[in-house]
C-alpha cells in the first residue's frame, strides 16, 4: 500500500485528545505538574520514565507520552502541524512540515527506545531533533 497522508478525522482527534490526557495523568501521578505543550513538559515527562511508573510493555503510556513530547515539538514550530499517515502498518498520527512530504512520528519516538531498553533523555531528544529538522530543511527546503 501506498503511503497516504491525510487530515485527521474526528476520530483521530478524539484518540489523540484521549492519550494526551494519559499523558497528562501519568504526568500529575509521577511529578504533581499538569502538561502544558510547552517545553517545560520535556522535564516533566522525564519525570515519569525516570520513576518506572510506566512498565517498558506498556506501549499505550508510552506512545501517549511520545504525543505529549510531539506536542511540545509543534508548540516550538509553527511550520508543522498534526496529520495522519496511512500505509501498510495501519494509520497513525504524524507532525507533518507543511504540505510537505517531511514527516516526524513522535508517537513512537519514547515508546521505542524504552522497549528496545535504551535509556531516554527527553530534553537531549528533543534537541537532537530540533538540530536534525534545521538541518534537513536547510538542505531540502531552503526557503523555509
């Protein structure tokens, strides 16, 4: 199949709004803050991964963090906004540069790490991210 990037439907909405709230309640459960999409959420999603609250199988928490940390992302970048990504793997949400083919995938960006049993740093990811879409703009999308 094909890759299909398309808007999010209500649904996708709704399930998205879903985990950002899990988030938000892991969030409140490990550190007393609530999340609020801004970088100061980096700190307190690192919070939650640092006290184990969340068990490396339990995927759903994970990717519900990874959408907390994608909406920090987009709270720093106004050029990228939320979308779905249909292909062979099923349909997920994905940070999408204008109406571009540059696709980032927060969803499973802590999720993968913490299953494969790499030790995540949420602020240094986020850096590191940050750096390789500066980079990979100026090389494809010079006038960005």
């Amino acid at each position: 199949m094909e890759q299909k990037i398309v808007s999010p439907a209500k649904s996708d909405l709704r399930a998205i709004a879903t985990q950002l709230m899990h988030a938000s309640e892991l969030v409140s459960e490990a550190s007393g803050h609530e999340l609020t999409g801004t970088r100061t959420d980096l700190a307190a999603l690192q919070k939650v991964i640092d006290s184990k609250l969340v068990e490396p199988e339990a995927t759903y928490s994970l990717q519900a963090l990874g959408l907390a940390f994608g909406k920090v992302f987009i709270s720093t970048r106004t050029d990228f906004d939320w979308w779905m990504v249909e292909d062979e793997y099923g349909r997920d949400p994905a940070l999408r540069y204008k109406q571009t083919s540059l696709l980032l995938f927060p969803k499973t960006m802590i999720s993968k790490r913490i299953e494969d049993g790499k030790a995540v740093n949420v602020t240094e990811m986020f850096e590191g991210l940050q750096e390789t879409v500066r980079e990979v703009l100026a090389e494809h999308y010079p006038d960005a």
